[in-house]
C-alpha cells in the first residue's frame, strides 16, 4: 500500500499526448530560511534559471520500453507521502470515536486497480488531526505528474520530489509548530473503516455494498462493505 504508483504499474505514468506539469522547489518560509545556513548546496543545486516561469510543461511522447524502465529515488519519496496518508488516516487522540471513510480506506488497501487518491479532503481525517491535510494537498499536487517525462534542470535532478517534500515539510513545520495537533498524543488503537466486514476469499478484491437495515434507525449507519480478497 505504500509503493509509488509508477512502481506498482512498472511503468512511467501518463498518457500518450497528454501535458505533464511541474512546479518550482517552493519558496522557504522566513522561518524555514534557517535551513538554506546549514545547507546552502541545496539552495544552489535546485535553483531555477532566473525568469523561469513557474511550473515546466511537457507534453508525454512515447512511453520506453518496459523492458528498460527501472525504480528511481523520486518513487521511494512517493512511498514515504503513502506512509504519511497511511498514518493521517489511522491517526485519532485518546477517547476519539471518529471513522476512516470508506472512499478513502477502500483506495488505501486495495491491491488491484490503483485508485489512491492524491487529494484527500480533511474531513477524511480525525477532526484533531485534519490540519495536516493541508500539508498532504502540498505534496499530493508534486507528485500529480510523473517526473519521468520532466526535460530541464532541476526537474530532472534525481533528489528533486525530496527537496520539494523537503521544503513543504519545513515551512508546514515552521508555521504550524506552536499549534495543538503538533504535540497532541496519539491514541495506541487506529481509527476504523466505516462498516467494513473483511470476507476472506481467494478471488480478486472486490467492494459489495449493501444498506443496513438494523433496527430500522433512521440514523442506523446507512453503508456496509464487504471487503473480499
């Protein structure tokens, strides 16, 4: 579940014809400008020509051949955003009750049709734990485009998705550090999947829905899932 989707495909992502965009290495905050006095090589290595636009366009040719395509070091930097989703997602304080979504836990655990999403709304996460979503959007929108078609300096440096995630974490750190969630103490349980009932079976995975009907509650839980591997 936390392979980057490229790897899982074994192959780059995008269609034929298709524009791929990419966006500058983000500014640092003020606060997070500390970060260029203890590595200033990294200022230099990922700066962009000057009056470059903003984001690099390209436009997807001929995929390789599959034969040829190999695991590069942005794909571990896509492993570690499906890691942080993953502990987002379960994250929940001490006496919280509060649920995983089905649209968002069916996506994370399926092992077939790759569906993750990269924008996750905060209401998908613990209501103590949903600012993070802001973050999350931040490095979701990096890792929209395969950096496999990227053509020009710094996009094609192989740590450049490190030192975007690099620099969002830094300047959400910075702005966010004096807030509650920063040091609020997880809960040891993960929060659960809405209604989901795993049916152990060898077929594919598949999602059944059916409505719950017990006690005839209005306000009954209206989805139940079953999950079959």
């Amino acid at each position: 579940m936390f392979m980057a989707r490229a790897v899982r495909a074994s192959r780059p992502l995008g269609r034929l014809g298709n524009v791929a965009v990419y966006w500058k290495v983000p500014e640092l905050s003020q606060r997070a400008r500390v970060y260029g006095d203890v590595f200033p090589d990294r200022l230099t290595r990922f700066q962009h020509s000057p009056n470059s636009p903003d984001d690099h366009l390209v436009r997807i040719g001929v995929p390789p051949n599959p034969n040829s395509w190999r695991h590069k070091l942005h794909h571990d930097a896509e492993s570690a955003f499906w890691l942080l989703v993953w502990w987002v997602a379960n994250a929940a304080p001490v006496g919280c009750t509060s649920e995983i979504p089905i649209d968002l836990w069916v996506p994370l655990i399926s092992n077939t049709n790759d569906t993750r999403p990269l924008e996750i709304p905060c209401t998908s996460f613990d209501p103590a734990y949903a600012p993070l979503s802001e973050l999350l959007d931040q490095l979701g929108q990096a890792l929209e485009h395969d950096l496999h078609w990227a053509t020009v300096t710094p996009y094609t440096h192989p740590e450049f998705l490190h030192e975007v995630f690099q620099r969002h974490i830094l300047n959400f750190i910075f702005e966010n550090r004096n807030r509650d969630f920063m040091t609020l103490a997880k809960a040891d349980a993960s929060r659960k999947p809405v209604n989901v009932t795993m049916t152990p079976s060898l077929a594919t995975p598949q999602v059944d829905s059916s409505r719950s009907r017990s006690g005839g509650s209005k306000h009954s839980r209206g989805l139940t899932l079953n999950l079959r591997w």
